[in-house]
C-alpha cells in the first residue's frame, strides 16, 4: 500500500480490551482450572495488579498482558506446559 506522497504505509493492529473484559476473561479462565487445581483463582489474584489500571479505558493488550494473568500466563503459575496456543 502506499500513500498519495508515494511513502510506503505500515498497517498496525493493535487489539484492545478493558480492564473489565480482561477480569472476566480471567475469572472465567480460572473458573475452568478451579476444578483440577483448587485454589488457583486466589493465587491467580495475588498476580493480579488491576487498580494500576483505568475502568473502562481500552488498554493495547500488552498492556493488560503486564497486569491481568489470562491464557498461558495463568498456565505458567500453574507450572503447565506451553502447548504452543492449542
């Protein structure tokens, strides 16, 4: 793609998410891991750091990524393998 000056431009995808979406997504992750590892949820949330966040702002991912454990991070505290996204 270029642009009207004949620059090339650079497409950037940025996915974004609130710290409410990402606490659910957490809440239902450890909903699921509750099961075979209780007590999860409560060591999830000593790893959580949401009030170093504004509600209701969207946040780029990485950034959510650094304060809220969701997916593989919460994996690692389990000390569950990386399976690599599957």
């Amino acid at each position: 793609m270029r642009s009207t000056n004949g620059n090339a431009l650079t497409a950037v995808f940025s996915m974004q998410m609130t710290v409410e979406t990402a606490l659910r997504i957490q809440a239902e992750q450890c909903a699921h891991y509750e099961v075979h590892h209780p007590g999860i949820t409560a060591y999830v949330a000593e790893h959580t750091d949401a009030a170093a966040l504004e509600p209701g702002r969207l946040y780029p991912v990485q950034t959510i990524n650094r304060y809220i454990p969701r997916g593989g991070r919460i994996e690692a505290l389990l000390g569950l393998p990386d399976m690599g996204g599957l």
